[in-house]
C-alpha cells in the first residue's frame, strides 16, 4: 500500500474478507498504514528527529502509570 496504494485491488480486499477481516478492520489498517506514510514523509521533509532512548524510557513509565491522560487515573485491573 505505501509504494502504490492505487494497486491495492477488489481480490485484496476479498482476501483479508475471506481471512475473516470486517470492513471496518480493513478500513482502519488502511487508515493506520496511510497515517503513518504520512507522518514518516513529514519528518523525513522537516528534520524532526527522534527522542533520546532516555525519552521514550521516561514516557513509557509515565504512561504506565498515569495513562495518555494524567486528569483521569488508570482502573485497577
């Protein structure tokens, strides 16, 4: 899809159906792989570099314990 997403095709789409795939899955795995060419071509084009692996260890942690939102606590499992 992200070389030549106009040879995606109808015998593809009945592929992924006939794998028990819904439409609405198939939908959003072209939505998240056209997102993410889209974010990969904007940072290659504007030099936006990566964090520093100290970065992604504190978000990590941070989001293991407070969640995406840090107004609303994570429910005890």
């Amino acid at each position: 899809m992200v070389g030549d997403s106009t040879s995606i095709g109808q015998d593809d789409v009945d592929s992924v159906r006939e794998a028990g795939w819904s439409d609405e899955a198939i939908y959003d795995a072209i939505t998240v792989c056209a997102l993410f060419q889209f974010y990969n071509n904007w940072i290659d084009a504007t030099g936006v570099s990566d964090m520093p692996a100290l970065a992604y260890e504190h978000s990590g942690r941070r989001l293991a314990s407070v969640g995406y939102d840090s107004n609303v606590k994570p429910s005890a499992k």
